[in-house]
C-alpha cells in the first residue's frame, strides 16, 4: 500500500530522507502513540520526522521535498504542516511560512505559536499580535509567555497604546498576568506616565495569578520609586503581605526602598521597612546601613540613627558594615542639630574602633563647632586633621572663618584668611571671602567690609550677588544709602553683574532704614522698567509694603499691593499698576499687616481697604479675611552667605 500514499520522489534530497519503506511499527508507535495506528498514521510520522530531520540541517530543500513529495492524505495532515511550517521559518523562508500559516486558516496553536515568535524574535510584536488574535478567534489559547514577548517589544518601542492592545487581547483570550507581565508592565512606567495609566498597571498587579516572587517585587519597587509614587508602592507591598508572599527582597533593594522613603519623609516606613529584613533574616551590606541612618538623620531622627547603628556595632557579625560614611552622617545630624558634644562622641567612637576619618570626617566637625559657637575645640581637631594625614582643605578654612565670625570674632576670622594665604597652598574663595564679609556686616565694621573687598578683586575674585547683598545690607545699615546705591551700580557695571531681587530687597531695605520712602518707589519703577528685569517675588513687595507701613504712610502700602497683584489703580491711588507679566502677591504676612493697619486706621484708611478687599477678591480670589490665600513665592531666597556643598550661585546673575 506505500506507493499508493507517497508520489516519486522528484530530486535528490528526498532520496536522502527516510521514505523508501515504511517504518518498523515499533518506530511508528513511539512517533504515533498508537501502537495500532494505520499506515497514513505512519507515513504522517515518517514525513514530520523527514521534514524535522532537514530542519536541524538547516537543509530547507530536503524539507520541501519531504513535504511536497507527501501524497494529499499525509501533506494535509495539520502536524506535517505545521512541522513544514517550522522549517520554514527556521531555514529562512519567512514568506513561505506566512503563506502556509493563512492557508492552515490561523487555528493550529503550534503553529501560531511558532509564528508568533518568528515575528518576536524580529521585533514585529502587531503581526505576533494579530497572530494571537487569530488563534483566540479559532477557539485557541496562546500561552501567557507570547504576550510578555509581544510586551517587551512594545515596552522597549515606548509605544503606549501598543502595550495595552497587548494587554486587551491577553484577557481576551482568558489570561490572567503573570508575575512576569506585570514586571514588564511596571518596566513602562515614567515620571510621564498618565495616572489612568499607573491605575491599570496596579490593578493588574493585585490581580496576579501567582506569589510575586523577587523579579516582580524588584521590578515594583524600582518603577514606584522611579515615578515618586511611595504611596502606591506601600499600597502595594501591603497587599503582597496580605496574601501570604514572602517578601523575598534583597539588602540592596531595602536599601533603595529605604532611601526612597527617606526623601519622602514617611520615617514610618523606613522604620518598617528595616523590622522587615530583620524578620526576613536578610544582612545589612554597609549601602544599606547608610541608607537606613540617612533616611532618618535627615528626617531629625539623630538618635534613632545612633542607636541603629550603635546595635550593629554590638553585633560582631555586623560591625563591618558601619563604615566611614554611616558615620559622618551621624555627625552631620549631630552638627545640623548643633549637639557638639554628640560630634565628639561620635568621633571618639569611630576612633575608639578605628575607622578611617577624612578631610571630610573633620571638616563636619569643624562645622559642627562653627554652628555650636563651640570654636575652642578647633586646635584639637586640627592636630587630629594633621596627625591623621589629611589636608586641610578650602572648606576647612572657610568653615574655622565662618565660626570665628558667628561668635562675633572677625579678628580671628581674619586671621585664618591670613594664615591660609601665608601657606601658599591654597587661595582662598569668594564663599570663604563672603563669610568674612557677613562677619563684618553683623559687626557693622564698614571700613575692613570694604578692605575685604577691595582684596578680593585684587586676588581676580569676581564678587557675586551674595557679596553684593552683603555690602548693600551693611551700607544701608551705616545710613549710607548713596554708596549702597553706588556700590550696586559699580559691581555689577564692573564684573557683568546682574543684580538679582535680593540685592534689590537689601536696597529697598536701606531706603526704609534711611527714611526715604519716595527712593524706595523710585527704585522699584526703574527695576520693573528694565528691559531685563529680574523676576520679583512676594518678599520683596512684602518689605516695600511694611516700610510704607513703618513709615507712616498705609495708602502707599495700598499703592504696593494694587502693583503687586496688577490690580488697577484705586480712587485715592497715587500710582497706577506698574509691571508686566503675571501677577506676583505680596507675603501673606505683610498683607495681614496692611489689612490691620487700614482696618485700625481712620475713615479714610477704612474705605480703601474695603475697596482694596473687594478689587482683590473679585479679580485675583485673594481674601483679606484669609491673607494665605494670596499664596507665595516658590523662589528661596537667602541674602546671606552661601552654604558648602551647592555653588549654583557663582555663576554671574
């Protein structure tokens, strides 16, 4: 009966594969398994196996001659194509394969399988898709790993809508998401993400069909974090609790988590979070650990930091892990919270076991001092510095200058800027330079102010507006608001300065110091007149309106808050609106002080508040009633000396 069912062989490779006799029943029945399957069930298997065999050649001609040389019986057999199929897009025949898989009807799931990640593996995830879709609308089930292989595509393309077609036809075909998908899933989530978005991608977490094991929980973490969604994320790990999954995380991703809620604020969580590794029996590395007394140093949780890592210290299994940097943490919350005595046993302690202490180790001492006023500890921690190996270094000096000046001791300061030079080793900066200057301010020392200065250009030290807001203060304060004046048009004239608002608020402070009311309006007009105006904020209109008010004069502060809030000019208005741009506001504070004094003052002080209260809460939305409605300036501001640690401010501004 054989050469009824197989036609002759048409070339040689088909010579080659096994059809010249049917095969044992034996084989048949290990291909079949049937050991009583009929002859066309045996030449089926002889045929896949052909064709299977050509295909880990890699010989494609072999394989279409085992399929072409099949009589109809066998060659229409959905498994003989489907193997045919395979070896096409194996040896490279991808449109061949395509046309078989439309003329098998998409139904067969091997198949469709093996088309889907033909077309994966090329990077196609809408033709895997419609694949799928094929099978699911033949009754077929693709398997939940295609859909993350589409997924990953779709993720990886930042196609968003592509990702939830994947994720339609997926429940479509009844699926439920695997821990897999979902990782995936969180894997698309950016700081861009649309909340629907980030709500779809969260249900279908809680509704995963297994355990999230430690793959999904990293993935989890790292997109929450990633988006600044901590509320979310505890929500999250709440739920996997809930449900009995063993919260598989290691020390490193704690770490992160930790960190994370630090920033947050939510100590709570950090608190949590550290019982949990503790109860999961997961070690500390020393990443972790200095995560950990971060998140609660800058939290103002000082002592909890010490006691976390005073019981690591305990622990001789652990003691490693509390290194150099868990260390200067705790000695910059004990310095920040200006408990110098803790600064120094913290540092007795890391001495006492011998961990390493660097420039920067003495230099959070040292600052500790300068903020405690505690500056005759100083000489020791300078012979430590020393006897150690390490330099001293700009900020050692500009901190030992800075404390000197809090205690009013500018001679000392001085003094340091002098042996600093003497060394030769190090040239000293405008923040170190501006320290001393603000010293000298606080002391009202005009005369060394303006010595200091003249030294600083001497050195090639561009002032900066820090310098120019210190000046300015001092002068104003020295009742010589002509210099201030002059000293703001001659720095900034000579170094490309652009003088910044608080340069300005220091001005406008030194007319109400001097009693020059009508040269503080002056000055305000020319600054919003300029055609680079730097952008004014709520405190500045906030100290024009309290020098009007100290000055006697409450219908100017009403002028000040008409132009702050861009309101038209009232009926007693002695000036109308002046500014561009959107409106500004004036401080909360100094609005409540402008409201009292109108309400407190006589009949005409009372009609222009009611008209001033009605104009603000008509046009702006701003109730005198509730000053803090009228909102406030984002911008920080500061114009005092800069801080160590972020100079933004040296650029020219």
């Amino acid at each position: 009966r054989l050469p009824s069912l197989v036609s002759a062989p048409r070339s040689a490779a088909l010579r080659r594969a096994p059809l010249k006799a049917a095969p044992p029943k034996a084989q048949v029945a290990d291909a079949t398994g049937d050991s009583g399957a009929s002859d066309v069930d045996r030449l089926t298997a002889a045929v896949i196996a052909a064709i299977r065999a050509c295909t880990k050649d890699r010989d494609f001609e072999g394989a279409e001659a085992a399929f072409g040389a099949a009589a109809p019986e066998v060659a229409g057999a959905a498994a003989v194509k489907g193997a045919f199929l395979e070896a096409c897009l194996r040896c490279g025949e991808g449109s061949r394969a395509e046309g078989l898989w439309r003329e098998m009807g998409g139904s067969d799931l091997a198949a469709g399988t093996s088309m889907i990640k033909w077309h994966v593996a090329a990077g196609r995830a809408d033709e895997a898709l419609a694949v799928a879709r094929d099978l699911i609308s033949a009754g077929q089930q693709p398997g939940g790993a295609v859909f993350n292989d589409m997924l990953q595509i779709k993720v990886a393309q930042n196609d968003r809508r592509g990702v939830w077609r994947i994720v339609e036809e997926m429940q479509r075909a009844g699926l439920r998401p695997s821990g897999a998908f979902c990782a995936t899933l969180a894997k698309s989530l950016t700081s861009h993400s649309v909340p629907e978005d980030v709500r779809r991608i969260v249900r279908l977490i809680q509704d995963i069909e297994s355990h999230p094991d430690e793959v999904l929980l990293a993935a989890v973490v790292d997109a929450f974090m990633r988006i600044r969604r901590l509320d979310v994320l505890s929500e999250l790990l709440r739920g996997f609790r809930a449900k009995g999954a063993r919260m598989a995380l290691a020390s490193p991703t704690y770490g992160s988590l930790i960190k994370a809620y630090g920033q947050a604020g939510d100590v709570g969580c950090v608190h949590e979070l550290w019982q949990q590794m503790e109860d999961n029996g997961v070690r500390p590395t020393s990443i972790t650990v200095g995560c950990a007394v971060e998140a609660l140093v800058s939290n103002n949780e000082v002592e909890a930091a010490y006691e976390l890592v005073r019981k690591q210290l305990e622990d001789p299994e652990r003691r490693g892990v509390v290194n150099t940097v868990a260390f200067s943490t705790l000695l910059k919350g004990f310095a920040n919270a200006k408990q110098v005595d803790r600064v120094f046993a913290v540092y007795a302690g890391m001495r006492e076991r011998g961990v390493p202490c660097h420039t920067i180790t003495y230099n959070t001492i040292l600052d500790a001092c300068a903020k405690a006023c505690a500056m005759d500890r100083v000489a020791g921690v300078l012979q430590d510095m020393v006897a150690s190996g390490s330099e001293p270094d700009i900020i050692t000096y500009s901190t030992i200058a800075k404390g000197y000046c809090a205690q009013g001791d500018v001679e000392r300061a001085m003094s340091t800027l002098k042996e600093m030079q003497t060394q030769g080793k190090l040239t000293p900066d405008e923040i170190m330079y501006n320290s001393i200057l603000d010293g000298c301010a606080k002391q009202h020392r005009v005369d060394d102010a303006l010595k200091l200065l003249e030294e600083m250009k001497l050195a090639g030290i561009a002032p900066s507006n820090c310098t120019l807001s210190i000046l300015v203060k001092l002068l104003g304060q020295a009742r010589q608001l002509d210099r201030a004046f002059q000293m703001v048009e001659d720095l900034s004239s000579q170094n490309d300065l652009r003088p910044n608002v608080q340069v300005y608020t220091c001005l406008l402070q030194g007319c109400f110091l001097n009693k020059e009311l009508d040269r503080a309006f002056e000055l305000h007009d020319r600054i919003v007149k300029q055609d680079d105006c730097p952008p004014l904020d709520d405190k500045f209109y906030g100290v024009l309106a309290r020098g009007c008010l100290q000055l006697h004069a409450p219908l100017r502060a009403v002028d000040v808050v008409r132009i702050a809030y861009r309101l038209p000019a009232g009926p007693r208005s002695r000036a109308e609106a002046i500014g561009r741009g959107p409106a500004i506001g004036v401080e909360p504070r100094a609005l409540e002080e402008v409201a009292a004094a109108l309400r407190s003052g006589v009949e005409e002080h009372q009609q222009a508040f009611e008209v001033l209260s009605a104009d603000l809460q008509r046009l702006r939305g701003v109730s005198l009633a509730d000053p803090s409605s009228a909102g406030s300036s984002p911008e920080r501001r500061s114009s005092g000396p800069q801080r160590r640690g972020g100079r933004g401010g040296r650029g020219r501004q």
